[in-house]
C-alpha cells in the first residue's frame, strides 16, 4: 500500500503537468460554448421579451405560426390579431414572432 502512494508521488513530481492543466481544454470549451450559443441566445430571448412588451395597437405582427395581422387590442398576457375583416384571433403573447417587414 505504502508503495502505490510512493509511485504516485514520484510519477507526480518526475514533469508531468499539474491536474488544473487537464481541466483546461474542459474550462476552454465551456468558454466557447458560453460565447457562441448561450450568449446569443439569452440576447435574442431579452430581444423577443423587449418586443412583446413594446407591441401596440395597430402593429402589423406575424405569430410564430405564420399568421399576419394587425394588433386590434393588447391585454395582458394575449393579444386580439385582425386577420381579414371581421375575423379577429387572440393568441398568446409569446406567440408573436415579429413585426411585419422585419427579418426574421
């Protein structure tokens, strides 16, 4: 048993690279990640937030759905969507994808 602990304590000091620099490349991927997928993404999540708190009377919106019209009234969590005349819709407001006329 003595000797496991001795070998290891040789193999430890004889040039290998301490254990923090295994976890590296693991600390370096995680960075990645962080600036390619999930920074992106909670911007566009703070984007669509910012854009269903600002949608008003009469914007012209497109539901995640596909479906154009013309905001005719805004609650609080829904919104009623003219689509064609006297065919009104109300989804949810979480459901709005964008204005009309904006990339997507």
């Amino acid at each position: 048993m003595m000797e496991s602990f001795l070998a290891f304590g040789v193999a430890a000091s004889s040039g290998e690279p301490p254990v923090f620099m295994s976890f590296l490349p693991l600390v370096f991927m995680f960075v990645i990640f962080y600036f390619l997928l999930i920074r992106p993404q909670q911007r566009r999540q703070k984007e669509h937030q910012n854009f269903v708190n600002a949608v008003q009377k009469n914007d012209e919106v497109v539901t995640t759905g596909g479906i154009h019209g013309t905001v005719v009234q805004v609650k609080d969590a829904t919104v009623v969507i003219r689509v064609a005349d006297n065919v009104r819709i109300e989804v949810e407001k979480g459901c709005l994808s964008r204005k009309k006329g904006q990339a997507s």
